[in-house]
C-alpha cells in the first residue's frame, strides 16, 4: 500500500476515526511500517483490545529493540493485563534508553511501588532527579519515602514538587495524606483545597479532608464530603440504591441500615443502630454473616446478611452520625459506648469452657486483616511473639481472632499461657473479651468488638492511625473507655510501655 494509504489513514485516525481495521490494509502491504503499527496498537488499547495492542507492541520492540517508546506502551499495556512484572521489565529498559524521559521514570518508580520493590522504586526516583529536577519526580519520590515510613522526608519531597509546579494535583493530594499521617490534619485540610480546586470534580481530596475533619473533630463539617465516598474511583456502588435515603423520619416500614467497609466500621457505627430503630420505628441490619449473632441483640433491630425483603428507606450505617445530629464530640454522648451486649449462652459456654483462671486473663489481638505491602506507618500487625513477651508470666492468655499463619499458630500452641479459645464469630469474640480482665491489641475488628461490649481494652495503632482513633495522647472520643499506647515511631511498637502498665494494673 502506498504511503498516501497511509496518510489518509493517519488523517481518519487523528481526525477521531476509532475504526479498528483503520491500519490493517498498511499493515498488511507492509508489516514492518512502524509508525501504522504504533498508531494501530493505540487504537487497540483505546478500544480496550489490550492483547490484540500487545501484540502490535511485541511486534515494534522486535523490529528496534531500542525504542523506548514502544516499550514504554507495551508496558502500559502490560499492565492493563495484570502483567506487572514483565511492565516493570520494560520501563527499566526504556528509562536507561532515555534516561532523561521524565515520564517513562515516574511511571517505572511508580509500577515498582506497586510490585512492593520500595528500595529500586526510591533509587530509581532519585536517579530521575539526578538528571531533572521536575516536579513529577519530587512528587513520585515522595510516595516512596512514604512507603519506606519516611514521612518527614515525604513531606519535604511533596513540598518541592508544588513549589516547582503548583498545578500539579496529585503532589497537593499527597501532601495532605502524608501530614494526615504526621497527625497533622490542619495542616492536611491546607494541601486538600489546594487539591480540590486545581480538580473540582475530582472526589478525593473531599473525601480526604472529611476524614482530617472527623480527626480534629470538626464531625458537621466532614460529614457532606464524607460520602463522597462512594465516588471515589473503584467505589462499589450503594447497595439497594433504590430506596430513598433516609433523612432520619419515622417511617411507616422498616429502615434498612447498610454496612459498608470492614468489619471495624460496621461495629463503630453500629453504635447508631439502636437510635436510628427507634427514631424510624423499626429497623433491618443487612451486616457481614459472623456479626450477626452480635447485632441480634439490639432492641428494634433485624439483622440478615442479604436483605431481600421490603423497605421504605435506607441509610449507610457511616451516614447514620450526620442523619441523627452527630455535630461534635460531646454529641456522641447522647449515644451509649457499650452498646452491644454477647449472647448470654455464648458467656455461659466460654464461662464454663475456660473455668477460672489463676492469673489475670488478657484477651489478645495481634494483627488487623491480612496486609500485602503494607508502608511501616500503616501497618496493623505487632508481632506475636513479642506481643506474648510483653505480658505476665501467670496470665490466662485467650487469642480473640482467628488464627490463619501457620507460625502463628505454633507459636500460641507453645505458649503454656495460650488457651485454646478459637472464636468462631464475633459473638465468640465478644462473649470472651466479656470474661477477660483486660483486652490488648492492634486496630482490628475484634478490638472494636471488644470496646462495643464494653470490656477494658488498651489499643495499640498503627503510627499514622485512622481518624476513628483521634489526635489526642492516648485517647480517643468515639470509645471513650478505650486507653491507646501510641508508636513514637513507624513500627516501634509500644510493648516495653505496655508489659509496665499491664505488671502495674495487676501488680
């Protein structure tokens, strides 16, 4: 085919034409015309035919192994696939062919921080900024110091990016998540609107900001932006959206109370649950199946895991704060902090299960759900043995979670302390912190279970908590009983600080 095929071709394409045999007749006079086969394999991958574009991709890096571009969108490419690994390959190679392509850089440091890789993804951001000093790279050098739990050094990274480029969106948002993490949310709320303006419609730092708001307490101003949370990208749609949102009326049918999230803020929330019953007449709970047996015991309230039946409204249990006048801290009084109470037979059976024990009986729990490379600052899991370490040597030791690792599970079946206490639910859960003298434990499901019911628990956060676990020094207002022993540093668990309060507390 000639090359005036080509052009007129070329013209279709630039003009909007997304016919996907557009460059097929080129191609096939002429295999090797690199330029039909480039502009091919993007319209594939606009038209979302990735493997189809892969393979217009393999076919430009075969003819010239040393064109960064076409590694560069095969490794875009690749990673639509799932294919990070072989996308990571790529972008090593295209950014040593043009060292100085800021964009091939960000993206290789960016593709290595997803591989979890957080050493080679910093060392590859810094060898960009030896040969550009860009905005974009100060912005992903920040996220990577982040990931190794340098947040000082994040912030600053983050600081020099919107000093070079103050239009740059992303590097205000990640400023304000890294002075969240500081415990810094006044200063986080700052870098959020600068964000939020650059972007209007863009959800997340809206929705970030809510959260630095419920940090500080300012809960009436973080409550409109907090559901912004189901615009966020990536956000399930609201289950049974098509009931009308409940405005906090009585109602002449059931309400239905939705849980979102994980097992934690259905619990944190579900403090709600009873007065939102009562103020609507009647509720149905629609919660993950092992929180049932627990939510079954609140007046006014129905619970099933698939809600099938008829309802005159709903409501996000995370929305059920604003809808009943949550404003500040002090209005949270109005609401009980022992809210749920464990099934009386479950009590009964552990009660006469465990027997009495010679030594203070500590409920324990070592790690949130399973974490994947997950930064030193966020991490929820201490480990066990020093958790194990930390305690009295005469306790009555119950695990409050289920026990998944192998090694962990050796290592509480080596500990003469450790009773075999399995909780199949969190009614297990609750009815066993019941029957402890004291709870201790990272921020997990089963510590929210253990303060809903009342039971005395020391919490252990991660260095950058939730905002659910407050600013203050060791306190927080949503579970006032609850006493928190912070981290002075990412991963610097407290435990010296907790074998002296527990010795102490039962001395």
């Amino acid at each position: 085919m000639s090359g005036g095929d080509y052009a007129e071709a070329l013209s279709r394409f630039v003009s909007g034409d997304r016919d996907p045999t557009l460059f097929d007749a080129v191609l096939a006079a002429d295999p090797g015309h690199r330029a039909a086969r480039l502009n091919r394999g993007v319209l594939r991958h606009q038209l979302g035919r990735d493997a189809d574009a892969l393979a217009d991709f393999d076919a430009l890096v075969a003819l010239d192994p040393d064109d960064a571009g076409a590694r560069f969108n095969r490794a875009t490419t690749r990673l639509r696939l799932g294919r990070t690994a072989e996308a990571a390959a790529d972008l090593a190679l295209a950014a040593a062919q043009e060292p100085d392509a800021v964009d091939i850089r960000v993206q290789l440091v960016r593709v290595r921080l997803e591989l979890g890789d957080v050493a080679a993804a910093l060392a590859d951001a810094e060898a960009g900024l030896a040969r550009a000093d860009a905005a974009p790279l100060h912005d992903i050098r920040g996220l990577a110091l982040a990931a190794c739990g340098r947040l000082a050094e994040a912030e600053a990274a983050f600081v020099a990016a919107v000093a070079r480029d103050p239009a740059l969106r992303d590097a205000h948002h990640n400023l304000g998540l890294v002075r969240d993490d500081l415990g810094r949310p006044d200063d986080a709320l700052t870098a959020y609107a600068a964000a939020a303006a650059l972007d209007p419609a863009d959800p997340e730092p809206r929705f970030c900001a809510a959260l630095a708001r419920l940090a500080r307490g300012d809960l009436a101003a973080a409550w409109p932006d907090f559901r912004r949370r189901h615009a966020r990208p990536g956000a399930p749609e609201p289950r049974h959206a098509h009931l009308p949102e409940w405005r906090g009326e009585r109602l002449d049918a059931p309400l239905l109370l939705v849980s979102e999230q994980g097992f934690g803020d259905t619990l944190l929330f579900g403090r709600f649950a009873a007065a939102a019953a009562r103020r609507a007449g009647a509720a149905i709970l629609e919660a993950p199946a092992p929180l049932l047996p627990l939510f079954a015991e609140v007046p006014g309230l129905s619970v099933t895991d698939r809600f099938t039946g008829h309802a005159a409204a709903r409501c996000g249990l995370p929305d059920l704060p604003a809808v009943l006048g949550v404003g500040d801290f002090s209005d949270l009084a109005a609401f009980p902090a022992s809210y749920l109470a464990a099934p009386p037979a479950r009590i009964a059976h552990w009660r006469q299960s465990l027997g009495d024990a010679a030594g203070p009986r500590l409920g324990i729990v070592w790690r949130g759900r399973a974490e994947t490379r997950t930064a030193p600052h966020l991490t929820r899991a201490i480990p066990l043995a020093a958790l194990l370490g930390a305690l009295p040597p005469d306790a009555d030791i119950l695990p409050l979670q289920p026990v998944a690792d192998p090694d962990d599970a050796r290592r509480l079946a080596d500990d003469p302390r450790v009773r075999d206490a399995a909780p199949a639910d969190f009614a297990d859960t609750a009815a066993l912190a019941t029957l402890c003298d004291l709870v201790v434990g990272a921020d997990s499901g089963p510590i929210h279970a253990a303060l809903a019911v009342g039971a005395e628990t020391w919490v252990l956060p991660p260095f950058s908590p939730d905002w659910r676990w407050s600013t203050a020094p060791d306190t927080t207002p949503w579970y006032p009983a609850a006493r928190l022993l912070r981290q002075p540093a990412p991963e610097r668990w407290p435990l010296a600080a907790l074998k002296r309060a527990v010795l102490d507390k039962f001395r």
